[in-house]
C-alpha cells in the first residue's frame, strides 16, 4: 500500500463520515466495504485488517444526522491511526 492509495481510503472514509444522511452513505460504504476485502491480502496482519474493518462500523454509526457523531469519528481517527501506525506503506 502506496501514500496516495492511502489518502484516497482515508478520503472515502470521511466521506461516508460527513454524508448527510445514511441512505446517501451506503453505497459509499459497500464501495469501500469491498475495497476493504480486496486489502486482506496486502494487509495480511489480522489485527490491522480487524482495525480496518472497525473504522467502517464507526465511519457508518457516524454517517448522517446523529447526535453524537463527534464520539464515532474521534473512534474512527483513533482506530485509523492504530491502523497507519502498523501498516507498511511503500514508497
């Protein structure tokens, strides 16, 4: 995993993030859902492959009109800086 392709999942994701209703965000998050599942094997670390997939159920649970969007986004960048920390990016 390159530098770009990086920022364009992290694009993605807020993306689903700021969608201004759920029903807007899902076809972004199957896009990315599949995405995801095409990784597993450049990832080939469970753990950050679980913490990928942990940042889709938040991004989705903050995807919309809800209260507390602020508490789902803040575990989104914390599970995505868990995720950058491990994964190895090439150059």
């Amino acid at each position: 995993m390159n530098k770009d392709e990086l920022e364009k999942l992290w694009n993605d994701i807020e993306e689903v993030i700021y969608s201004f209703t759920k029903k807007h965000a899902e076809p972004l998050l199957n896009r990315l859902k599949y995405k995801v599942n095409q990784m597993k094997s450049i990832i080939n670390d469970p753990y950050l492959f679980n913490k990928l997939n942990d940042i889709l159920i938040n991004a989705e649970k903050a995807s919309g009109k809800v209260n507390d969007k602020e508490h789902w986004k803040y575990f989104v960048e914390q599970d995505w800086y868990t995720f950058t920390s491990g994964i190895k990016i090439n150059e």
